[in-house]
C-alpha cells in the first residue's frame, strides 16, 4: 500500500466531505453534529489556521488530518489534530500511517507536544491505537460526549511530548 499524503486545499472539498460525512453521520465519535452541512464541515476542516492533509492510495482519497495550534500564544508550542479515515479503508493500518506522519509533520512546523483534546471513551480502536502511538490519557471528562446510542459518555484528554 503506497500511502501519500499532501497538504489539501479547497478543490478537494468534494472528496473531503466523502470522507468526513459518513465519519459524521453515525455521531459516535466527533462531536460536530450529525446532519452538519457540507459547508459548515469544509469550513471547520479547512480553516485558514489548520494544516489539512490528505492522504490517497493510487489516486483515491482514503483518509484525512489537520494540525492545529491547540492554544493560542503561549500555548502554541501544542499541537492538536483530528483524524478521519475512509469507512471502506478503515482497519488497513491507515490511521495509524496519518498519525505517525503527522507527529513528524507538527514537529517539521515546530510543534513540541501534541494533544488531543475529547477523544470519546467508547471509541475503543481510537484510543488503543493513539496509545500504540504514545500517547497517554492524562484526563477523564466525565460525560462530556453525546454519544448517539449509548447517551452520555466520557471523553480522554490524550497527550503526547514529542521532542
């Protein structure tokens, strides 16, 4: 599998929403709402401050990340980032591949940790594979996720120091 992965821009947006739209739609494990609009969505994802990215397999959109400063001025040596794989390419080591190349990336741009700030607790293979990435629950916010089935849940805080 050649994974390549290149900074996105607008022209993309057709092939971003089959991405993040059904990621979405199932309201288990990002907190934007399920019927959020495409633009609402292309606007969040592409924003001027984010760094997305896109990753394809022999031309096909498969997965997608942004890099974000977590915290502005004095906070902004903190990475945050927010990942999204294909349905139909999920449990091919994707995820895994966006991570990895993305604590290198946030390094490239200067970044010293990375954190990701409301990782649901039920989304169990997220958070086993950010843990095989390194990264640690440093918090528990009880009940901050509604998730669609199952109500309330908690969310992690996960964090990662990557220098």
């Amino acid at each position: 599998m050649d994974l390549q992965i290149r900074l996105a821009n607008h022209s993309d947006s057709d092939f971003l929403w089959e991405i993040i739209q059904p990621v979405i739609h199932s309201g288990d494990t990002y907190v934007f709402a399920p019927d959020s609009s495409q633009q609402q969505m292309l606007n969040i994802w592409l924003a001027p401050e984010k760094y997305t990215y896109i990753a394809e397999i022999e031309g096909k959109m498969v997965g997608t990340f942004f890099l974000k400063a977590n915290q502005p001025d004095l906070g902004n040596h903190v990475v945050n980032a927010g990942y999204m794989v294909h349905p139909a390419y999920r449990g091919k080591g994707i995820a895994e591949k966006l991570c990895r190349f993305s604590m290198e990336e946030a390094q490239r741009l200067g970044f010293k940790a990375m954190q990701f700030n409301c990782v649901v607790s039920t989304n169990e293979v997220a958070v086993r594979l950010w843990q095989k990435c390194g990264f640690q629950i440093v918090g528990t916010l009880p009940k901050a996720f509604r998730h669609q089935q199952l109500g309330l849940v908690d969310a992690y805080v996960m964090y990662q120091w990557l220098g």
